[in-house]
C-alpha cells in the first residue's frame, strides 16, 4: 500500500514504457543499502504513514501463532 505522495512521487519518476517497479529497482538497486538510505533520510517525516506501520506491526504480533514441531 502506498501514500498519494509516495503513488504521486513513483508517477512523477516513471518514464515512457516503465513500470512503478521498474521505477523503484532502477532508484534501489540491489545492494545499495546507502542510497536507500539517503533517500529515506531525505524524506518528511509522515504521521500517517508512521501510525499504519505500528497499526500493522501490533496486529501481526498480535496474530502470530508459535507452532511446535517434533523433529524426531
């Protein structure tokens, strides 16, 4: 799920031909964890994006089940 800021700045990067995920492997190469995260630092900070994240967090340990399993 993306923001209509994050949706509207992968639109505004697409070029003719290119899809939102070729977009974002050709911003994010494969191991390039620095420009991932320079431009995670140069980003605004979003509440709203923020409060979704620990919504989903909580709801995920909320629902994780242990399974036990006999390896013997």
């Amino acid at each position: 799920m993306l923001s209509d800021e994050a949706y509207n700045a992968l639109k505004a990067a697409k070029k003719e031909g290119e899809s939102f995920s070729d977009v974002i492997l050709r911003k994010f190469p494969k191991g390039d964890p620095a420009r991932i995260l320079a431009v995670v630092k140069s980003m605004k900070p979003n509440p709203d994006l923020s409060q979704s994240v620990r919504q989903a967090s909580k709801e995920m340990r909320r629902d994780f089940k242990m399974r036990e399993f006999d390896f013997g």
